[in-house]
C-alpha cells in the first residue's frame, strides 16, 4: 500500500513537468495529486551538469534555413525538435514571410518543413512540422513557468551566426510580466543574433523556453518566451503552407529596445532628444521602467503596455 502511494506520488510529481503526456492522464493523475503531498524539485532530481545536458538535448536543436524572405535569402535560426518528434517550435520573425523552411538536423541531414501548425503572433512563437520523426535523438519535455525559480541555472543552445549547437549557461535573473498575460524569461546566458527559436534548459534538461530576443547595448539582457505559450499551438491541425504566412506584421516585444536617459534625468528618451545634449546613457527599455524612468512627453520614446 505504502508502495503504491509513493510511486502515485512519483507520478503526478513528474506530470508537472512533462507536457506532451495526454491531458486527459494528466488530470486523473493531478486530481490523485490533491491527496498526496507533493515532494520538492530539489529533493527528488540531482542537477546534472552542462555537459550532460548538452549531451542529452542538443541533437533536438536543430538549425534553420529560410528562403524567400525577399531582401534576405537564406536567412538562418534555430529551433527545438519537441514533442512527436516531427514538431518543430522556433520564433514566428525567423520564419515569417518565407516560401520555404529547412530544418538542419544534426545527423546530417536536411529536410524541408511541410508547414507550420500553431503559432502566436504576440509571443513570436510557432510550431512547423517536417514530414519524418526525427529519431536520431531524444526531445525535450517541457518544464512549466510555475516551476521556474529566479536564480536556477539554464543552458541556452542555439545557432548564432551559423554555428550549430552553440551552448551557453547562465542563470534565470528575472520572469518579467509583459503586455496583458506575457510573461518572459530574462536569463544571463548570453545569446547572439542567429540564436533566435534556441532553447533554454534547465539542470534536468528540459525545455524552459525559447530564446527570443535580446539587448544589443552591451548589457546581459537575454529573454525567452515560457514553454507555457507552446501547448496551445500543438493542436492537430493539417500543416498549413509558409506562403500563407504574412511577413510579420507585430511588433516584437519592447523590452530589450534601447533607450536613453541622462544622470540626473527621471525620464527615458529616443537617441535624437535635445535633452540627452548634456548625457546619455543607453538601457534597455525594461531597465528604464525597472528603475522608475517615465517617458519623455517631447521625443515620445516606446513604452512597455
Ligand atoms: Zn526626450
């Protein structure tokens, strides 16, 4: 009896985490959950270290190729093999206004994405769907924000500038509440242009998030969009053709944007104010309304809804 109640426990700790089990499991077992105390992360996995997650999860991130994009051929991301295997999550501005998608898997392999299921123009995320399972390798399972601590150590794996399965660590900084109902993963692991659509891991290798964007302005300011956000885009539905995906029409989350402010200032400013005549002092748009800037009311620079 003692038993079977440890290994129910077992269960519904690990259901937390693991996504892609049917819902349907998911909730008999989450009801079972309310009976039983939950024990903690910490008590129940050791961290592995960077190498071994590497190891484990970087042959499920896999590079992108687009063509099609008008001024831009052949421009280059990345992406996370999740789920079935054949689900592809990367960021919609990587692939938006593309004719054609090719996924660079790493047993060489090249194969053309059949078209893309889900995606969610305010989270800059959607799903594509390549014809074949990818085997060659396991996929991630998916870790929830809820389950995210300020602090925890994450590995970022991405493609900047075309160097597959570039790694990085760092640790979660912050989790930033954006627009209405957004919240984003600001992390230290530093990220390059090109890394877009990577992923970031936690110590158990599985996915957090999807590195999205960053501040170029020297600072280390990198975000990544919860796993949370991809759930409702793996609905079935029959893959739907690039060409029908309008070149991005969004504006891609403020934060990262650099602003301007001066050494005795309280307001942020666009680059060309006349107030920044006497200092100027480049930050991110988050930095700006984290330390209590408001903005200028002459040069009308973005403001974080
Ligand atoms: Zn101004």
């Amino acid at each position: 009896m003692i038993g079977q109640i440890t290994f129910d426990n077992q269960y519904c700790h690990n259901t937390r985490y693991v996504f892609s089990k049917s819902i349907f499991a998911s909730a008999i077992f989450l009801s079972l959950c309310a009976f039983l105390p939950s024990p903690t992360l910490s008590q129940e996995l050791t961290p592995k270290t960077t190498p071994e997650v590497v190891k484990q999860v970087s042959a499920a991130v896999v590079v992108l190729t687009t063509e099609g994009r008008g001024r831009t051929p052949d421009s280059q991301a990345s992406g996370v093999i999740i789920n079935d295997g054949r689900t592809i999550i990367t960021n919609l501005h990587a692939v938006a206004g593309a004719s054609k998608v090719s996924v660079h898997l790493e047993d060489g392999r090249t194969v053309e994405a059949v078209g893309y299921m889900g995606m969610d123009e305010k989270r800059d995320l959607i799903c594509i769907q390549i014809a074949e399972r990818f085997k060659s390798g396991s996929y991630p399972d998916l870790a929830a924000l809820e389950d995210l601590s300020i602090g925890q150590k994450v590995i970022a794996i991405g493609s900047p500038q075309g160097l597959a399965n570039t790694v990085s660590e760092g640790i979660i900084s912050g989790i930033r509440e954006f627009d209405e109902g957004t919240s984003v993963i600001q992390t230290t692991a530093p990220l390059s242009p090109g890394s877009s659509g990577g992923g970031l891991f936690n110590d158990q290798g599985e996915l957090i998030g999807i590195t999205s964007f960053l501040h170029t302005g020297g600072q280390n300011l990198n975000f990544a969009y919860p796993t949370d956000y991809i759930l409702p885009l793996l609905a079935k539905t029959e893959p739907q053709p690039f060409a029908s995906l309008k070149a991005p029409t969004y504006e891609p989350s403020k934060a990262g944007i650099t602003v301007y402010v001066t050494r005795t200032g309280s307001k942020y400013h666009r680059e060309t104010c006349r107030y920044l005549r006497r200092s100027k002092i480049e930050i991110t748009l988050l930095e700006a309304v984290d330390r209590g800037y408001t903005s200028c009311s002459v040069c009308k620079p973005p403001i974080l809804e």
